[in-house]
C-alpha cells in the first residue's frame, strides 16, 4: 500500500509538473509572437462584435483601465483598454457593447477594418468608397479629422468612423491640413471641396464600428490630456 501511494502521489507530482511547463512554454511562445508579430492581438480584437455583453468583454479583455460617460447619450458609458500598440474604447449602453473603435499607437499595427478594405496605416481616407456622411475634426484638446460612413445591410447598417488621431502618429502634412482647416471654420468661413480632398489624403489611425450615432464614437475619443493621464 505504501509502496502504491508512494506511486501515485509521483505520477500526480509528474503531471503537475508537466502543466507548470507546458503554461510556461505557451507563455514563452504568446510573449515572442507578441514581441515579432501583432497576431495575438489582431486575432483576440477580431472576437469584439457589436451585441455582446459587457461580462464578456470583461472576460475576454480584462477589467477597463478608464471610463467616462457620454454627455451626448446619457445611457453611454465609454471603457477604455490602453495598450503599447493600441487603444481600445467599448461603448457600453444597457449592459452590451454598441460600438468599440481601435486606434492603433505603433506603425506597424495594421489591422484591417471590418466590413471593409481598409487597412490602418496602410490606405489613405480616400481608399473607403463608401459614400461619405459626414466629418469631423478639432485641434484643440485633440488634432483630429475623422469620417463618418453608414455601411450596408450587409452590416446590419453600421456606422463607420475612421480618422487620423494625434496620439503621435499623424504626419506633419496631416496635422497642418488640420490646423489649417479648423483655423478655417472657426473664423466663419465656408470649407471648399478641395480642401477637404486634400484632408482626404491623411492615412487613418482609428476606426469605429457602432450601432450608435457617429458623433456619440467621435466623442469617445479621449482628450491628448485623458490619453496621457490615463496611459503614459
């Protein structure tokens, strides 16, 4: 009996110890591909859809860094997951997700944005062949230009926003057509179409897919300030 206990207590030990390896390989393994490549992130980012609920987001994404109400739609809520590569902001209203936007913070985080052929950091604004609805741009608390988009029913009619957001990678053109354009509209005067195309050649940093209105997403953007306080 001694001699069976003895056994299995070291069969279990083995095993144990096998599990212990086996995570510290898979760790091993997650922390190269993080450092080399930005699969991980691309593939778990793919797993956030419009509908789930906020215990899942939770799960799958970890507990919020920040969050902040929307002054625009009181039942909003605004969490946001701030990494190396990128931002992350889930619009919560009614305990699910209504919208989420991605603002990538590192030049080769190219990901793709769903619903379309757009790449971030890889295709100018002018590449969406959606018809445009709207835009919006500041460079006060924040140098912005974004536009809206209502996608398709193949989208269940989702709102896009996709827009160049100086959290440090807009170039210099960009941000001078910004300031340019802001000096423009706060003086009173009329914006021609020409110079929103040449706003148009800006390479996006931030996409947002939402069922919510796109001023309510454009909002969510967190201020240069907010961003610095909350993630630097």
């Amino acid at each position: 009996m001694h001699s069976i206990a003895f056994a299995v207590a070291a069969i279990m030990l083995s095993l144990g110890q096998w599990n212990d390896t086996k995570d510290a390989v898979e760790m091993i393994y997650e922390s190269i591909i993080t450092n080399w490549t930005n699969e991980i992130e691309y593939e778990q980012l793919s797993k956030i859809k419009i509908g789930q609920t906020q215990a899942y987001i939770d799960d799958l994404m970890g507990v919020a860094q920040a969050s902040k109400s929307s002054k625009l739609d009181n039942g909003v809520v605004f969490y946001y997951y701030g990494e190396d590569k990128y931002l992350l902001t889930i619009a919560i209203k009614s305990e699910r997700v209504a919208g989420y936007s991605i603002t990538a913070l590192k030049n080769d985080f190219t990901i793709n944005i769903p619903y379309t052929d757009t790449v971030l950091l890889d295709m100018p604004l002018s590449a969406q062949k959606t018809e445009l609805e709207n835009y919006y741009t500041d460079n006060g608390n924040l140098d912005y230009y974004a536009e809206s988009y209502s996608l398709g029913r193949n989208a269940m009619f989702y709102n896009l926003v996709i827009g160049a957001v100086d959290y440090g990678l807009v170039s210099t053109d960009s941000l001078q057509n910004i300031q340019a354009i802001n000096h423009k509209l706060n003086t009173g005067d009329d914006l021609d179409f020409s110079e929103l195309q040449t706003m148009r050649t800006a390479v996006p940093n931030l996409y947002a897919i939402s069922e919510l209105p796109s001023d309510v997403m454009v909002e969510a953007m967190l201020t240069r300030f907010e961003f610095n306080a909350f993630f630097n």
